[in-house]
C-alpha cells in the first residue's frame, strides 16, 4: 500500500465518511488529542483500504466481470 | 542539579530528561541519565543503534563510560563531532524533504527493533558530508501499540512547512524561523490553497489534524487508546508518500540564472576561478564558508577537495539548485543554506541561547566573498566599514571579489538606486577592509576591471 492515492477518490470518501460517523462521539477531546485522533482514524481507514486494495481484483471479478459461462449462454 | 563538573553543557541541550550533550576538553559527549536505562538497553542491545550507524542514518558514538563517565551518569558517549550546525530553517526544500523521509525510515527500523521515535524535531537531523543523519541517540522509547507520540510534531516541523513550500511558495521555509517548534497545523491549513485539499495526506495530517486540535474537552480516552502497528504502519507509508508527492518545480528567481547572466567574459571567469583554487590551495582551510554562493559555482569544487564548505546564499531557488544538482546522491562535503547575510539567521529559542546565530557558529577559516560586497553596500545600504567588522567576526581569511563603481552590475545596481547611499569605490573598500584585515594579495580579474583579494584577519 502506498497511500490513498492507491485508491484515490474512494479514499477520500471513506474518510470523510468515518469522519461524520465518528464526529459526535469525539467532541470531548482537546487539541494535545488532536494528534491521537487523527492517528486512530486515518490508521483505521487506511487499513480498510489495504483491506479493499487487497481484495479488489477478486471484488472486480466476482461483481464486474463477466463469466465465460455467461457468455456462452448469450 | 547539572551532575557535571568539569564539562560545559551545550545551550540547546536541555529538553530532554533523558540525557544532555556537553563538551569536554574540546570533544563533544553525552551524558546518558540513569532513568533512560531501559529503553538505551533496548537500542544498542537489540541491535538498531548498530543498524543505523552502520547504514549512516544515525551519527557514531563511542561509550566511553569506563574511561571517562560523568558524575551520576549511567552512560558517557563520545560524539563525532559535526563541522557546522545548521538549522531546518536555513534548509531549502529538499534538505528539508530528506530529512523528513530520513525520519521516517528510523521510525520505520525502529518499529523492527521494538523502538520507536518519541521525538521528531528536526533539529535532531544534521547534514553530514552531503546526507543527512540523525544526531541524538537518546531519541528511542519502547514502542507500545499506542499512537505515535511525535506525530503531530513530524506535522509540524516536516509535513506543514513542506507544504506550504510545495503548494504556496518556497519562501515559506523561512517560517521555521519564526516557528522553531514547527508550524502549527492550523496555520498550515490556513495558508494552503483550497487546490491542497485533493492531496489526500495533506488533507488528512494538515487539515483533519488540524480540526481535531481545535476540539475541546478532556484527553483522557485518547491518550489511553491504542494503535495497533499495521495502522501505524500505513500512517507512516501514508506520510512517506504524501512527502515524496510534494515537488518543488524550479522556477526561475532574480538570481538562479546568474550563471548565464554575468557581465564578464569566459576568460575572465576562467582567471577568477583559477586565482581562487590558488587562494584556498595556499590558505588550506578545513572549513570554508561561500557567501553569496549562488548555485555553487565556486563552492562545490572546494567541497570536491574535501574541504567541508558551507555554501550560503538569501536566495532558496538558487540554494536548492545547489542541493539538488550539486549535493544529493553524492557525498561531497558541501552544504548549502539559506542565509541572508545581511540579515543572517539570529540567535533563537530560549534565553537566545537554545539556536546559535550564524556568527556563533563560525568563524569560517575562510570566507568568500566573490561579487557580494557591492550589493551589500549599494542595494542594503550597509557601509564598508560594517561589512568588513561583521567580516572578521564570521571568518578568519577573506577573499573578496570587488567589483568597481564602472562595472556593468555595478551600474545597473545605481540607475535603479533611489536615494543616497554610502561611499563606494576601491579606496573606500580597502581603507575600510585594513581596519580589520591585512591585505596579503590583490590580483584584477583578466579582461575586467574586478579585483580579486585576499585578507587575513589582524591579531
């Protein structure tokens, strides 16, 4: 995994998202916290990606892809 | 209670419980304290000090704790001593973007080793023959799965000013100095264009970071938490790449072209270079500052020699040409910064003492001073009799290039002057020069009217 930019826009989206999630629960931090936070999160949203990265080709076959058998049938 | 006795404890040593450095008999030490025990045990017996210094990304040191240990120390380490201390804010963008991804690989090894950085200041890194090193040894803890404690300091002192360089303009490196704790992200948010925001890293550790520390309430449950390595991992992968991505295109400034702009001939600089290479042959310095170096024209031959050469110039396009083109990939002893000499960089920190101004860290056994002095004069207005007194505090020979009041730069420099200013002329910058200096040699530069000299200071 390089970085996002492996996953570009979704990456971007998926941060952002967990980041309304998790927004009202964090109000009580202060900014010595700040550091921590942004840690945790972008740590756990980076793992998903790699998760995601991980697995893509098998997602993009399972769901995009055509099966020869369906061709055939056509 | 300072434990030494006999010692002198360096000024900008004292943030760290865990250890100082101190010089003793003109060597340089460091004195380990008892409470740093464990995690020292842990970098030298797991092996990661030795990786390090073996692949030049952490200064030697040699434990002299049987030989020469400080009262109440529980180690004594001989440092190699560094021939010139700089600082991040006189680093031009790639000085600064190395040190930055130096700081990564260590925290990196360190994470295979069971360490981890506790602190990230870029103060810690040193550029040495060409490359930069880490210098303080007493940098490593005990790596916890918890999150990086020298995060938002990495943010601060490496990622924000980088990209406010990247992204803005490369003059905004001179923000660490007003900033010698980093910048903060806040600030850094708020001066980077709206463009920054699709660089996902700056997005996330300038922008997001930035958001979080603005929060208010109790730290108490995210100083608790725990951040397992793989996350820590892609963190650091995350900011490598977000730091490789930030580019400085070299754009053209009022002096990165000089080269191609002078208003001598070939043969002339072909002379000058030669009375130069005769000068510092004769002069046989150890250290040599070039002021007003440009793109290290002059300087990176003298560097060739194996002469340690401080290249300084105001100008940061031009100090970055000389890094990138003359510096990176190879090791020469060659440093070029970003120094304007006619305001150089102050003594900074706390009680002025924690950051060494330029002339506490000279003097130079030599200084250049090749076509300065008549921008200094003219365009900065500072009197001879100035330039040369501040001279002879930062060096201990001089070679000046003075080019007189009917050279071409010399009069382009007037038609746009307004105002007055001082005196300007070979008898001026001679009498002023011999109230500091010994004229030892004068030569004029073939086919021009410049003078080439070389002083040494009076006794």
């Amino acid at each position: 995994m390089k970085g996002f930019r492996d996953c570009g826009f979704p990456g971007l989206l998926a941060l952002v998202c967990l980041f309304f999630f998790a927004e009202p629960s964090l109000a009580y931090l202060d900014g010595s916290a700040g550091a921590y936070l942004t840690q945790i999160l972008t740590g756990g949203v980076l793992v998903f990606l790699m998760a995601i990265n991980r697995f893509k080709g098998a997602i993009v076959e399972r769901f995009f892809k055509r099966r020869p058998g369906k061709e055939k049938q056509e | 209670m300072d434990p030494l006795t006999t010692a002198v404890r360096d000024s900008a040593s004292f943030k760290d419980p865990s250890g100082f450095v101190f010089s003793r008999d003109g060597e340089i030490f460091r004195y380990v304290a008892p409470i740093y025990r464990e995690h020292f045990e842990l970098a030298s017996g797991s092996g990661l000090q030795e990786h390090l210094i073996r692949s030049r990304l952490l200064i030697e040191h040699e434990d002299v704790t049987g030989i020469a240990n400080e009262p109440g120390a529980f180690k004594t380490l001989k440092l190699r001593r560094l021939p010139f201390v700089s600082y991040p804010y006189e680093w031009c963008f790639s000085e600064l973007k190395d040190a930055a991804l130096l700081t990564l690989q260590i925290q990196k090894i360190a994470m295979e080793y069971g360490a981890s950085l506790k602190d990230c200041s870029a103060f810690n890194v040193q550029f040495l023959n060409g490359k930069p090193i880490l210098i303080d040894t007493l940098s490593f803890e005990k790596y916890e799965e918890e999150p990086w404690v020298a995060y938002r300091q990495f943010c601060e002192q490496f990622l924000a000013p980088l990209a406010l360089m990247s992204y803005r303009d490369i003059r905004l490196g001179k923000l660490l100095e007003a900033n010698i704790e980093g910048i903060p992200v806040d600030l850094a948010a708020a001066l980077l264009p709206a463009r920054a925001a699709w660089n996902v890293g700056l997005f996330t550790h300038l922008r997001l970071h930035s958001y979080f520390q603005a929060r208010s309430g109790s730290a108490e449950g995210v100083t608790r938490a725990k951040l397992a390595r793989k996350n820590l991992m892609a963190i650091l992968d995350n900011l490598e790449s977000t730091i490789r991505s930030l580019k400085y295109e070299t754009k053209k400034s009022t002096w990165s072209d000089y080269k191609d702009e002078r208003s001598y001939g070939a043969s002339s600089l072909q002379h000058k270079k030669q009375v130069v290479d005769q000068l510092i042959g004769r002069l046989s310095p150890r250290m040599v500052w070039d002021i007003g170096a440009n793109t290290g024209e002059f300087a990176c031959p003298i560097a060739e020699k194996g002469i340690h050469t401080v290249a300084l110039d105001f100008d940061p396009v031009c100090v970055e040409i000389d890094y990138v083109s003359n510096v990176r990939n190879r090791a020469v002893p060659l440093l070029p910064l970003c120094v304007d000499i006619a305001s150089p960089s102050p003594s900074l920190g706390w009680a002025h003492r924690e950051r060494k101004s330029l002339a506490e860290r000279g003097p130079a056994d030599v200084a250049l001073a090749l076509a300065l002095i008549h921008h200094l004069a003219i365009t900065r207005n500072v009197p001879l009799l100035h330039i040369a007194e501040f001279f002879a505090k930062i060096a201990d020979a001089l070679i000046v290039e003075f080019v007189p009041p009917d050279d071409g730069q010399v009069k382009r420099l007037l038609s746009t002057k307004k105002g007055s200013w001082h005196e300007y002329g070979e008898p001026q910058f001679l009498e002023a020069f011999d109230r500091y200096f010994v004229l030892e040699r004068r030569e004029q530069i073939m086919e021009s009217g410049r003078l080439l000299t070389l002083f040494r200071k009076r006794k």
